[in-house]
C-alpha cells in the first residue's frame, strides 16, 4: 500500500484530492512527477482506468496501452532530450506498493535521506 490506500493512483491522484505536478495528460494517461520521488527527476506515468498491472491488461484494452506506451514514449524522449538518459520500468507482484499499473520514467541518482538510507 502507499500512504495507506491500496490504489493511491485513483484514489489519491486521479480524484484531485492530492495535488500533482503535471507532465503530460491525454484523455486516457497522465505523466506527473512523482510525489515523493527517489530519483533527481521521477516521473509516474497511469493509465486514468484502474488497471492493477502489466498482467492483468486485457486484448480490448490495447487501445489504452497504445495511448499509455504514447506518453511514456514522449515523456522519455523528453527526459533524454534534457539529461541524455533514462530508465522505465514498472513493477509487479509483491514489488508492486501501488495496485494500479505504473510506469516511472526516471534519471539520476537514488536519492538518499539524511541519515544516509534510501529512500
């Protein structure tokens, strides 16, 4: 869970009651820094349909992901475009804290709390 919810994407994000800085957004997807980001540029791309994971996508959803894959497309070209680099990646099963499909598009170092852990 994050921050106490089983989907903090919809519940959270989606429903306005926790603001995000907005990346990009189409009627289907929203890219927006993350609200607790480890990495020096962290951006969450969703899917607005509650999706739970990469294994749960289903064949009469393959227009939702065609959007989805869009903006990750456009929000790492624009990350490359600025910093020369960046991951994606996704997580699922028990890696997954959020149980609505996410993607992170990020760059940079592993941020590091004060005391010296990860964050």
């Amino acid at each position: 869970m994050a921050n106490g919810v089983e989907d903090f994407y919809c519940d959270e994000v989606l429903s306005g009651h926790t603001a995000v800085e907005k990346v990009w957004e189409t009627e289907d997807t929203l890219a927006f820094y993350h609200t607790r980001p480890f990495y020096e540029v962290h951006i969450v791309v969703i899917p607005k349909k509650h999706m739970p994971s990469l294994i749960d996508v289903k064949p009469e959803e393959k227009d939702l992901m065609a959007d989805l894959f869009a903006v990750i497309q456009k929000v790492s070209e624009m990350v490359n475009n600025q910093h020369g680099a960046c991951k994606v990646s996704t997580n699922i099963g028990e890696y997954q804290s959020n149980k609505h499909m996410h993607w992170h598009v990020h760059y940079g170092e592993r941020i590091k709390y004060m005391d010296g852990t990860w964050c």
